[in-house]
C-alpha cells in the first residue's frame, strides 16, 4: 500500500471510529487529516482534501477548535487562516476525556446526586428499587469522574502502569 492510499484509509477508518463514538464523521475526518499531516492546513486545503464545502469546513473546524483538539495560525502577511493538530495522542486523548467529562458526565452526574436525595419510604418496593438503582448508579458515575480525573493528572507512563497493575 502507498502512502496516498494509506492516509486515505486512515482518514475513513477515523471518521468511522468517531462516528461510533457519537462524533460527526466529518469532524473526525478532519481531525485525521490534521493528525497525519506535518504543517498546517488552510480552510481550502482541508476542502479540496477530503471534497467538503466550506460551510462545512468552517463549522467542523470550529467544533474541533471548541473541542481543544485543533488550533488556528496566521502566517504573517497573509489572510488565510491554517490549521493544526497536537500529534501526542496522550494530549489528544486526555483533551477528549475532559470535554466528553464536561458535556456528558459531569450533567449525569448532577442529576443523580439531585435523585438520590429523593425521599421516600423503605418499605416502599417502587421507592427502595428507584433508590438502590440511583445510588448504584451514582457511586458508579463516580468512580468514572475519579478514574478521569485521575487520567487528567496523570503522566502517561504512570497511568498506563497503574492500569496494567490492575490486571495482575
């Protein structure tokens, strides 16, 4: 496989991945392009690379910027904006878990600990299975955001070891 080719299927495979994960595919797919280029990239490069509108460029290219997983350079002495990614995928991947912890987790997370303040009585099978089900919930949720703030600490030599010690 040539070079060409594999950065093609690179950029199909990562779309794909962030589609499964609940990410637009063209955000992921700009994100790939990004990732494996050396430089920066103007809004018309990443159109014509991956036969995207501009409309489309620019809100993908913003999302990615809102993310943090994306940044804008000027070059002096010219209009155009460009555009890089961070290569450290450790960065990469502690900057997703800190936006996915943002807009996903730490919402979850207040509602149950508002639920599991519901009061109630004991006796009640409606009232004890909604609140067993809260608080196992919650205590997950929990140890999740621990997990996560941990890993947003963490070297990644450190973290990786911590989580292989676990499975010995």
């Amino acid at each position: 496989m040539e070079l060409p080719e594999a950065k093609q299927k690179f950029i199909e495979a990562w779309g794909k991945l962030g589609s499964e994960w609940g990410i637009n595919r063209t955000m992921a797919q700009v994100h790939a392009l990004l990732l494996i280029t050396p430089g920066e990239l103007s809004t018309e490069e990443i159109m014509a690379e991956l036969s995207i509108s501009r409309g489309n460029a620019n809100m993908t290219l913003r999302d990615l910027m809102g993310w943090g997983l994306v940044e804008k350079k000027h070059r002096a002495g010219e209009r155009k904006e460009y555009f890089f990614a961070d290569k450290d995928t450790w960065n990469i991947a502690r900057q997703v878990a800190k936006e996915r912890r943002k807009r996903e987790l730490d919402p979850v997370l207040k509602v149950l600990n508002e639920l599991t303040e519901v009061k109630g009585d004991a006796k009640n099978p409606e009232y004890a299975t909604f609140h067993k089900s809260i608080t196992d919930i919650n205590k997950l949720a929990k140890n999740v955001d621990r997990t996560l703030e941990t890993m947003l600490k963490a070297e990644e030599s450190w973290f990786w070891g911590s989580i292989l010690k676990v499975f010995k």
